[in-house]
C-alpha cells in the first residue's frame, strides 16, 4: 500500500478519535477580527469550509481568508488575531506573514510545536493525524479543515459538533474510498485536455483540482458556480471532462448545461443529483451539511485508479515537492 493511501485511511479514521475540547480550548482563545492564512491544501478546504459555513449562521464571525503569500499589504494593528496553517510549519509565505505580527497575536495550527511556525506562535494547536510522507497531503486536511470549523462555529455560537455527529460522515467517507470508478470515466479522463470542477466554492473543487494536478499531471480548473456558461465555451475541447459539484443547486440552468455539452462535445458528471445531459450521476454517498468531506475520499479513490492506470507514483512528484517531504 502506498503512503498516500495509507495516510487517506488514516485520516478518515481520525474523525473517530476527533477531541473536541481540545480543538475549543484552542479556539476560545482567538479573538476577533480574526485574519486566517495558508497555502496550497491548507488554504483550499479548511478555509473554504469556514468561509462557506460562515455565510449561513445568523451571527457572522468577523473573520478573513487570505493566501499567506498575499499579506504583503496587511496592517497588523488591523487585526486582533492571526492564524496560520501549515502542517510542516517550515511554508516560506507562512513564516514571512508571521514575521509581521507579535507573538501572542499569532495561532498555528500546525504538524509540531517544536517547528519553524510553532516556535513563532504564542498559541498552537499540534496536529494529531501525524507527519505525512506522501507529496499530496491527505489526512491534515481533514484536521485543519475540522478545527477551522471549529472555530467559525464558536464565534458565530453555534452547536460544536462531537464524535457522534461525526460518526456518519465517517461512515460515508469510508465506503466512498471504496468505491470501484466506472473504467469509463478514468478513459475519459486520460483523454482530457482539460478537466473542470464546477459548482459551490466551499474549497472542495479547488482542493481536488490541485490533487489532479498533483496525482493524474492533468490539467484542471475550478470554476465557481456557474460561471461556466459566461464564455468557458471557447476553450473547452472535445473529450475535456466536467464534474459538476451539488447538481441540485443549479436545476434552473440544467438547460444552459445540456447546451454547453452540446456545443463542446465535452463529458458532464454530477454530484448529488442525476440528470439527463450528464455522462451518469457519480455514485457518492453524501451526508446532509457535510458534503465537501463525504466527496474528498470519493475523488482520492478515483485519482488513486487513475494513477495506477497509468503506472503514474502515488508519493512521489516528478517535479513538485510538498515542504518537509523529498521529490523524486
């Protein structure tokens, strides 16, 4: 087995073991207004999810996303508290934002204490799903994405969530690593030029775009919405594949997807719901308020097929290199 497969069971596991009071003894304590900053898989989902969440509760939390490497204009008498995520803690654009406040303003949420960004912090959360040796970070993911929402969820004082509310998600994310990918859809990927994920911006089809990029060396791209249908036309080519994420959402412009489909000649597959012009509805199991988690595992399982497929290395990059674990 590979790391990577390895480190993605080890982090749907984790849900299992989540301590909740230790995450809220953590969060307690950042005072907003709140900047919150990462980079690469650290910034996509965890900071997707938060902001997503953040949008629905009656009491919005006085919180900001940024990628780290776009703090160059930040005033830090602007913010209260400052949060960086970085499972490694060595993230050069990490380390730089730091530099910018003081100590006991800043809270890592990080792999060790003892690292570059835990000894710069005045307040750490240590990651508990533990190093990760392959390239594609997995299992910190999930935790980090957790303690963001963690976090949003006491600010806007709502219900924290517990083992048992997490129990089914789990299960869900369990049975969807497990999940045969129809031979069908890995042959359309192979043959795409490019493949897009479209729909609700809640960090889940960035992070698996990059996971594409990372483990298929495909092209891909995360549309929004539907902005898909405002001129994406031009460019998608015969062949190119669209995973269109919580179908349900966009039934009123299921009409303008028929005809982009018709126009491109491009493969359509949804999530969440089946419809007439798409290739087949994916068979994702999902849990009401907890979507993007259920779907993670379901495309690490497809991208692991796909690897495979292609004798492509699950752990190793050609290229790429995630900071703390060695490239090819």
């Amino acid at each position: 087995m590979s790391y990577l497969e390895q480190e993605i069971k080890e982090g749907v596991d984790f849900l299992g073991k989540f301590k909740s009071q230790q995450v809220l003894d953590f969060v307690s304590k950042i005072k907003p207004p709140i900047l919150i900053a990462a980079m690469g898989s650290s910034y996509y989902l965890p900071t997707g999810r938060a902001e997503s969440l953040s949008h629905g509760f009656e009491k919005h939390p006085d919180v900001r996303f940024i990628l780290a490497s776009e703090g160059y204009n930040i005033n830090p008498k602007s913010w209260e508290s400052l949060v960086l995520i970085s499972n490694s803690g060595k993230s050069r654009e990490i380390l730089t934002l730091a530099q910018k406040f003081p100590k006991d303003k800043i809270f890592a949420i990080t792999g060790s204490i003892t690292s570059e960004l835990g000894k710069a912090a005045g307040h750490v959360y240590e990651l508990q799903t533990g190093k990760e040796k392959a390239v594609a970070a997995t299992k910190s993911i999930i935790e980090q994405t957790l303690v963001c929402e963690s976090l949003i969820r006491y600010l806007a004082e709502e219900r924290s969530f517990t083992k048992i509310d997490l129990a089914p998600i789990s299960r869900a994310m369990r049975e969807n690593f497990k999940k045969k990918i129809p031979i069908s859809l890995l042959v359309n990927i192979s043959g795409a030029r490019t493949v897009y994920f479209v729909g609700g911006s809640s960090g889940i089809g960035e992070e698996i775009a990059l996971k594409f990029v990372e483990l298929a060396k495909k092209k891909a791209k995360f549309i929004p919405g539907t902005q898909i249908l405002h001129g994406a036309e031009e460019v998608i080519e015969k062949g190119d594949v669209i995973f269109l994420l919580f179908a349900e959402r966009y039934k009123n412009y299921f009409d303008r997807f028929k005809s982009l489909k018709e126009k491109t000649d491009c493969h359509i597959y949804t999530i969440g719901k089946d419809v007439s012009f798409a290739e087949t509805a994916l068979d994702v199991e999902l849990v009401s308020g907890f979507k993007p988690y259920c779907m993670l595992p379901y495309f690490w399982s497809m991208l692991t097929q796909f690897a495979k497929l292609k004798g492509f290395s699950l752990d190793k990059g050609d290229k790429i290199a995630k900071v703390g674990v060695a490239s090819k």
